[in-house]
C-alpha cells in the first residue's frame, strides 16, 4: 500500500526493470523469487503510474527502477483499490475496467 492509500495487486508475471538497465521477470506467488522482489518495493517513491488502454501498467519508481505488468490472455494481470474505493483492474486478454467511489463495493 502506497503511503496515499492506493493498494496494488500485481497477479501474473512482471518486468522488474533495474535503474542501471538491467532486469527480470517475475511470478508472483506465495514463497517465490518473485514475491520477494515485489516486496522490496514497498516504501519506494512511485513517481509515475499509469495504465494504458490495452491494460498494461507502468510504476515508475524515485530510484530509477519501473515495474511493467503487461496484460494475460486469461487471467487479470493487476489490480489498483484507491483511498476512497475506486477500482481498476486489468482484464483478462487487455483492455481496463475501472469503477469510481461511488461504484465500488
């Protein structure tokens, strides 16, 4: 959870991108490699997020480092809860859903 509120859910595979250039995929899952590469991010300034239509999400981080979820042919890939309930979520195959206050819940 972001210090403002917003919660992200990251549920299939994600290009951690170092500020040196260099990268990797990870799975997120219970007790993984990935798991715990996605938990060192907590606490980072996120400078920059964006979605953009075809579902794929960008964290860009205050030391140089970005985390890109590209859309899954099945699954959704991610999922954002803000401060006030509004909702968005990567759905299965692309493309975004996306509630506000007054729709969640």
């Amino acid at each position: 959870m972001t210090d403002t509120g917003y919660e992200i859910t990251v549920e299939t595979d994600t290009v951690l991108a170092d500020a040196d250039g260099g990268g990797r995929t990870l799975t997120p899952g219970l007790g993984g490699s990935g798991a715990r590469h996605l938990a060192r991010l907590a606490g980072r300034e996120i400078t920059r997020a964006e979605a953009d239509d075809d579902g794929t999400l960008t964290v860009a981080f205050g030391d140089g480092s970005a985390l890109t979820v590209a859309p899954h042919p099945d699954d959704e890939a991610w999922g954002l809860i803000g401060p006030r309930g509004e909702r968005a979520v990567c759905l299965p195959g692309g493309g975004l859903a996306i509630w506000g206050p007054s729709d969640a819940g």
